[in-house]
C-alpha cells in the first residue's frame, strides 16, 4: 500500500550564514535500517529501510532539490500550487551515503526560517511517499515486520522536535519514526500493540497547545482542513451572490426608468417621424409607388426613395447613418429639379407672349402707315 512517512534527521556540521543572510551546511537526513513507527491507533511498527531501496539511483534523484519547509504543511505535501507559500529553502543536488547515513546539502533563504535556526529549531524531518510491502524478516539483527519500497521523497522540513508533534499532524494514515522501544519493557515491544509508554501527541489550537493521542490529533488537524475549505466556499459563494445581487438591483433601476416614459408621448413622436419620412419620399416617388411601400420600415423607404434617383446605387453594406444622409440628398436633388423645371417652364411662356405681341404691333403699325401714306408701294 502507498503511505507517507515523516524521518528524523540533524545538521551534520554546523550552519555557514552567507553574505546573504541564507544558511548553508550539510545535513543527516535519514538512514537505512529498520525504523520503528507509531500507528494512529498508538501501537508501533518496524520498517526496514534497505540500502537497496533507499539508496536506489531514483530514489536518491527525488531527494535532489526538494522544497524545504518551517515545519511539515498542514496539506500534508508540497504541490506547485503550495510551494510559494511554503518553501523556505531546498536541498542540493550532491546527495550521498555515509555508512548508515544519507547526508544532503541544504540552504536555508527565508529570514524567519534562519532565526528559528538559530534560535534553537535545528532538527529535520524528511516528507515522503512509499510503497510499504508486507514482509517479516531480519535485517542487521533486528527484526521487521514491513518494507518501505519505491521511496520518492517531497520535502525536509526544520522541525522543533523531529517526533510525534507537528509533524504528526499532516495525515491521518501517516506515522512517523520513533526511538526504538526499550525491549526491557513488555509493554514498549515493538509487537503492533497499542503504545503504553505514555508518549502523547502535542495539538496546538488558538495559542494553546494540548496533549491528546495521536489519532485524536490527526483527526482535528483533517477536520480544521475541511473547517478551511468550507470557510473559503462560502467565502466565494457570498461574492458571487453579492455581484448577482448588484446585476438584480441595477436591471431593476432600469426597468423603473422604463416605466416612467411616457409611452403615449413616444408613440406620438414616432408617428410624426413616420409621416415625416412619407412627406419627403412622396416628393420623390409617384403614388404608386407610394402605396407600395405601405408597411415598409423607414429604412426600406429611405432606399426606394435613393433608387428612384439613383438605380444603379449599392447600399447593400452601407450603415444606416449614410442611407439616411444619402435619403435626404436624394430628396433635396429632386425638389430643386422640379423647382429648375418649372422656371424653366415659364421662361419659355413669357418669349412665347413676347413674340405674339411683336407680330400684332407690326400689324397695327403697317395699318397707321397705309392710311397716312406712309406705307411704301411694294415694288415689283
């Protein structure tokens, strides 16, 4: 089964502060061996820790530049959403053996992370995942119930005391590495019985730290997670309700505008444009044409009005703004033709009068000359 496990370890040497302000040195991280574990029902159990699985080329690589943390995070392992808020510092990438031991480069970045240190916070605990397999035997003359396998690890954490405690708390199937019970006492054998020795988890709930079994503790610390969660949902469904409460409020606010127009009044303004528009086609189109366009919208007759001065005009893309500029174009060309025919008209009238008198004057005055003699006789 895949379970995750919480190591002890220590600073090998002691920390180098750079220039910086980071804290460079190198560190015990875990060991090979068999590991004894509390279970969260309080009895413990042993792991063994093979130098073939934990010092296998993969594993090793997954200890390589992991995130380290103040403390294990409550979300149990760090993820790419979580590592922002959570990482402090990491290992380096020259993980090796040393005997028993695995030692790793660490640097420690975050200022409070470096005061912790040095005030105090130096033991580590390594986070990770592991395949354990059901398997007794004997390894190094102790005996094991389990064997961890494909080992991945995800974090180191500084921790105040790398036991049951903080780091406890991650999860409620985790254990975490315990000293190695006094086989003097029946009671401490490690026979996954239930853990007499009186070893109780720390809980710390608003600045006040509690004692309570192990599994009590995982409990509260999974429930607070959840408390969490339900706090930010609700969170977020009061801010959607609010922004759909502001669209019900200002829609309403519109809809009073609306009823307060007077409806009457835009009916009556809508219908003098309307025979406003007809007036100014009626001066371009035949009535006719006029009574075909009964029922048309202003649009239509805009363009019937344009197509009867100008047949071959494409306003299929045209905006409305340019078919009614165009309209009232069409319209004033064709009052001023009209207005050119019918001057026009009457120029020609009037020299048509001119000549008429001209022909009845030359015959009076050829009369006034035959009967005064003045009348030349024509002349063969």
């Amino acid at each position: 089964m895949k379970v995750t496990r919480y190591d002890r370890g220590r600073f090998k040497k002691k920390a180098v502060k750079t220039d910086e302000g980071f804290l460079r040195t190198d560190a015990i991280v875990t060991r090979t061996g068999v590991f004894y574990y509390r279970n969260p029902d309080g009895s413990t159990r042993r792991e063994l820790r093979h130098p073939d699985d934990i010092l296998a080329l993969d594993s090793i690589e997954s200890m390589k530049m992991i995130p380290i943390t103040n403390d294990h995070p409550l979300e149990g392992l760090v993820t790419a959403d979580t590592a922002k808020k959570l990482q402090v510092g990491s290992t380096g990438e020259n993980i090796r053996p040393d005997g028993n031991d695995v030692i790793a480069p660490i640097v420690v970045t975050d200022e409070t992370a470096v005061n912790d240190v040095e005030n105090g916070k130096q033991e580590l605990s390594l986070g990770y995942e592991l395949e354990l397999v059901d398997e007794q035997g004997n390894y190094d003359g102790e005996d094991y119930d389990f064997r961890q396998t494909n080992v991945k690890y995800n974090h180191l954490a500084i921790v105040d005391s790398a036991r049951a405690g903080s780091r406890a708390r991650i999860h409620m199937d985790s254990a975490e590495e315990i000293d190695k019970p006094d086989s003097n006492n029946d009671d401490d054998v490690p026979n996954n019985k239930p853990d007499k020795g009186g070893n109780m988890s720390k809980y710390r709930k608003d600045g006040i730290e509690y004692d309570a079994a192990q599994e009590v503790v995982n409990h509260i610390a999974t429930l607070d997670t959840k408390i969490a969660d339900l706090e930010q949902a609700n969170s977020d469904v009061k801010g959607e309700l609010d922004t759909i409460r502001a669209e019900r409020d200002s829609l309403k606010e519109e809809l009073d505008k609306l009823k307060e127009t007077n409806t009457d009044e835009a009916i009556a303004k809508a219908v003098a444009a309307r025979r406003d528009l007809e007036s100014k086609a009626s001066k371009v189109l035949s009535e006719d044409d006029m009574k075909d366009l009964i029922g048309k919208s202003d649009k239509e007759v805009q363009i019937a009005v344009i197509k009867s001065v100008s047949p071959d005009a494409n306003l299929d893309d045209e905006t409305d703004a340019y078919i009614s500029g165009r309209f009232d174009s069409a319209v004033e060309n064709s009052e001023s033709r009209k207005k050119n025919n019918a001057d026009n008209a009457q120029k020609v009238n009037q020299r048509g009068d001119d000549d008429d008198e001209d022909v009845v004057g030359k015959a009076r005055q050829d009369m006034i000359d035959d009967m005064t003699g003045k009348k030349k006789p024509d002349t063969e």
